[in-house]
C-alpha cells in the first residue's frame, strides 16, 4: 500500500495526486498493452476519502472488465475494449449500441490509422466502419452479466462460486462451447453432460448448489435480453445411478430448438 498525504495507508491501486485527487491506476499486462495501446490504466476517484473508497470497487471492477474484454476472441470485445481505453466507458456503450454521434465517429476513424500498423484487421475493420459485431450471448457472457447485476466484485464468496462454477462447467462442456457458442445453440446433451460428470465427482447437495447457480444465471439473461427460450427443463434420472436416484433438475435453458 501506498499513503496520502497525512499518512493514511491506501487501498492497493490508489495513488493521491498533488492537487489532493485519489486515483486507481493499473499496469495493463504486457500481453495486453497492444490491444489496448496503453501501457497504464487510470480512473479518477475523488477527494474525499470516504468518496474514494466507495468509488473505488466499480473502477477496479471496470478495468478488470477492459482486461477481460482484451483477452477475448471476438473482434467485438477487443473493439469495445481498446474503444473503452481510448475514449472511456461511455464511448464504448454507444459503439455497442450502435449509437453512435458525429464526434465519436471521427475519433473511431483517426483511431484506426493511427492503430493499422498495431492491431489486428478485423478490430481495425470495426474502427473503420464505426461498427462492431452483433453480440454472442455465450454462457460466458451470462456469467458476467450476472455477476455484474449481483455486484459481485463486492461479495467474495459470490465471487468464488461463480468463479468455480464456470470452470466447473467449461470443464465439462468445452471451453469451445462455454466461450463461443449462443446460449440457444445449446443442446440438452450438453446439460445431461455437465449434470453427469458433476454426480461423479462431487455430493449430490454440492450437485444442487452448482445447478442452482447456474439456472439462476440463465434465468437472468432470458429475463434481462427478452430470449426466446423455455426456462430451465426438469431432467430424467440417470441410468446406474440408483444411491442418487434423487437428482437435481437441469441448469441450463431450452433454446428455440432443443437447447438446453
């Protein structure tokens, strides 16, 4: 920790300017600082202390967010990360939406020659076009949503169980399928599996409370996103099973097909 000026101990991350400001500032990964063309990270906070550390949890929340979206597949998230590092948060939700004005425009279009040499080509096509790919809804996705809405950066044990629950279930379904397929073009298969391998590793109670989180977590984004899918289905019983005959109903939903 670092200290302010009368000696108080500062939250990692949190530096106080001369002129009295607190603010968050992060080293970006060297794997990072590419795709996000900085090499530091900073978020002003406030004058108070009391200000400071109540700001504090949103900014350290936000710029992991900006890591996360960095490390990702999709031109989209890198667009909308480097965006966001560039011009701030706002400016990246109106690319999202789409909605963007005169203003951005024009810095999205001196930010892509100014980016050629430096960032890969489909994140300087969508700087060019002033337009980033339609959203995948990834389970992925649902699980930042979710923990988002939760305000889990400020509850550690949500925090953790979120955390072990997706790998539990990339685990079990693929990181192909977690990361990068739509919710809706998910198949029941894919819940019968994630339900199976959890019954041969883990208590049938420890089964329910990873079902529970991840329902709860798709549930979330049926209701936020207006999807058009059935709510969590109820699964058979499984064969040779018979000391666990009480099983947990499915986790994950029904898309318009015959997803999950």
């Amino acid at each position: 920790m670092t200290t302010d000026d009368s000696g108080m101990r500062l939250p990692r991350y949190v530096q106080q300017r001369p002129s009295g400001l607190f603010r968050y500032k992060r080293n970006v990964p060297k794997r990072l600082i590419e795709r996000l063309g900085h090499t530091h990270l900073y978020r002003n906070l406030s004058h108070s202390d009391d200000e400071m550390i109540k700001l504090l949890p949103k900014a350290h929340a936000e710029v992991e967010a900006l890591f996360r979206q960095a490390e990702s597949e999709t031109s989209r998230e890198r667009t909308l990360a480097i965006v966001a590092s560039q011009f701030g948060t706002e400016a990246a939700e109106m690319l999202a939406a789409g909605k963007i004005d005169e203003n951005l425009e024009y810095g999205l279009w001196a930010l892509h020659q100014e980016l050629e040499e430096d960032v890969d080509s489909a994140v300087i096509g969508n700087l060019a076009a002033a337009a980033v790919p339609k959203e995948k809804l990834t389970l992925r996705k649902a699980f930042e949503l979710y923990a988002q809405f939760k305000d889990a950066h400020e509850n550690k044990k949500l925090q953790n169980s979120l955390k072990k629950t997706q790998e539990d279930l990339e685990a079990s379904i693929g990181a192909f399928k977690f990361g990068r397929f739509d919710i809706t073009d998910l198949t029941r298969e894919d819940a019968l599996k994630y339900r199976d391998d959890l019954m041969s590793r883990v208590a049938p109670n420890s089964v329910s409370r990873y079902i529970n989180i991840v329902r709860a977590v798709v549930n979330h984004v049926i209701d936020e996103r207006g999807l058009n899918m059935k709510k969590p289905l109820p699964e058979p019983e499984g064969k040779g099973r018979g000391e666990r005959r009480d099983r947990p109903t499915a986790t994950l939903a029904c898309g318009s097909r015959s997803g999950l």
